[in-house]
C-alpha cells in the first residue's frame, strides 16, 4: 500500500503541473472607436466623449500634446521542473497628437500576441 500511495505522490508531482500569472497594465479601450477620429477635424472633447481619458498625456510643444491610450496583458506560464516559462504578451495602442485643442494625427498599433519561450 506504501508503494501504490508512493507512486502516485510521485507521478502527480512530475505530471507537469504549471504556476500560470496574468497581468495587465494600461486601461483597456475599444479600438474599434478610433475610426471615429477625423484629423483637423474631432477637437479635444470629441476624443474625450469618443475614447475616454487617456492613459497618459505628454507635452509636446507649447500647442501640442500627445495623448496616449494603451493596453498590454501578459499571460506567464512555468512547468514544474522546467527552467523555460512560457510568456505570451498582447500590446495594442493609440497615440492622438493634438495641436490647439485640434487633433492632427494619430496612430494605432496591434501588433498582436508575442510569444517568448
């Protein structure tokens, strides 16, 4: 009996059992909202009814700044035993520079879902 209970204590503990963590930073936005933007045209308010309050806002000029939304999850993963974790992380972004109240480009990037092993 000692050797069955033995055996499964052991076969349990190498079957591979994984420590998984998930993070995120940023504020999550819906990015489907950023074709509702219009160059030289959507003014500070729009944006702020359109896409919420940035994540940040950086001073560019002294009639610029550039507000940045962002969104990053990561998702880790470590097999017992195992020296190699596996790290998956998605980024998405939208940065909006405006110029006078006024928004004069933007930008949005996905790249999609990193992989490191």
């Amino acid at each position: 009996m000692k050797k069955i209970i033995l055996a499964v204590l052991v076969t349990t503990l190498l079957s591979g059992c994984v420590f998984r963590s998930t993070s995120h930073a940023g504020k999550d936005f819906d990015e489907t909202k950023a074709t509702q933007i219009v160059s030289n045209k959507t003014t500070e308010a729009d944006l702020l009814r359109i896409m919420g309050e940035p994540v940040k806002k950086d001073i560019v000029s002294d009639h610029e700044v550039k507000w940045v939304y962002e969104y990053v999850t990561s998702n880790a993963a470590v097999r017992m035993f195992s020296t190699k974790p596996k790290v998956d992380v998605t980024k998405k972004a939208l940065e909006v520079l405006i110029r006078d109240g006024v928004v004069v480009n933007h930008a949005f990037t996905n790249p999609g879902t990193t992989v490191y092993r």
